[in-house]
C-alpha cells in the first residue's frame, strides 16, 4: 500500500485504542506506520540524483527500473534498508524487548514497543499487498523468500489497478471518518 495509506489505517487504529482507553504514544505508533519505508524512499532519492546527474545505471535502464528491479533485489544496502523495518522477526523482538521494558519502569519501553506495533501493521498489510516485491518474511536469517501475495497494490497482472482504487476509496473513507470523529469530539468540548 501506499504510505500514506499505512498512516491512515493506523490513525483508524489509534482511535480505536482511544475508544478502549488504550492510549499509545502517538509519535511512535505512527512513526511504526511510516518508517518501513523511508529507507526505500531514501535510496531511491539519491539513486535518481546519483544515476541522473553523475553516472548512467550500468544495464542502461532508467534509474527507476534499475533500483525497483534490479538492486531492491541483489544490493545488500537496498535489502537491508528495505527489510529491516520490515522484519516480522525483528519488530517482535522489538516489541517484545519495548513492553517488557515497559513493565519494568522504562519510559523508553513504551514507544518502542507501541513503535513495533504501527510497524507490525504496516508489514502484516505489506505482506498481503505485495506480490514479487513483498518483505522478507524471515529476515535477516533469509534474505529471499518473499509471500508472493495473489494481490498486489501495484502490479497490473494481478489487479494493481482494482487495487489502487479500493485503496484510494478507503483511504478517501477514512477521511471523512477521522474528520467526522474530530468534529464530533469537537463539538462535545463545546457543550462542557
């Protein structure tokens, strides 16, 4: 999905820990929503300035078609940066090691366990939208095997298009939700 749509999704589920007097630390559940993909967003970047401005990709390709398809797959610097944040394993260890923390009367522990939750959510949707470019399921300890989801949010052959507009409906949904919500909380401050 796209990343704003991890966002959104997460916002839906930060309400709904509100409802249920849960509260999380915002900052790092939504910081979880998003931070899987600022690496592959970073790289990208300064490969599209390196590859444009001072070298051409060595196959010839476009930069975008080099990256996406050539070094997301080979290049150790692009799979880590992809993968970390991506790692089932890595954020319950993450998770773990945060509310076990927190237990324990670390402030610390709080953020990062609820961090590995927003990141948690955002892999368990990638995995299921993603059909040859999908996180690393056992990473590090396998740096290949990847779900290959029937779905994907992007690719054509297997309903990207269909996809892409569920994806933008819900996230317009979810709009009109978190807007609804905020008014109505609005308007309850008023009357007290």
């Amino acid at each position: 999905m796209q990343t704003y749509s991890h966002l959104l999704v997460t916002a839906v589920l930060d309400r709904q820990l509100v409802r249920h007097q849960l509260q999380a630390p915002r900052l790092a559940l939504f910081t979880g929503a998003i931070l899987p993909d600022i690496p592959f967003f970073l790289l990208t970047l300064l490969g599209e300035i390196y590859f444009r401005w001072f070298t051409t990709t060595p196959t010839g390709e476009s930069p975008m078609v080099y990256m996406h398809f050539t070094l997301f797959f080979i290049e150790p610097l692009w799979i880590i940066g992809h993968n970390f944040f991506h790692a089932p394993f890595i954020l319950g260890v993450l998770g773990l090691a945060g509310f076990a923390a927190a237990r324990w009367g670390q402030r610390w522990g709080r953020g990062l366990g609820w961090f590995a939750v927003g990141a948690g959510l955002h892999t368990l949707i990638d995995i299921f939208t993603h059909t040859s470019d999908g996180p690393l399921l056992f990473f590090p300890f396998n740096w290949r095997y990847r779900f290959r989801s029937p779905v994907s949010y992007w690719e054509r052959a297997n309903f990207g298009l269909t996809f892409m507009l569920v994806e933008h409906l819900v996230d317009l949904g979810i709009l009109v939700y978190l807007i609804w919500q905020w008014h109505q909380q609005r308007q309850r401050s008023r009357i007290v």
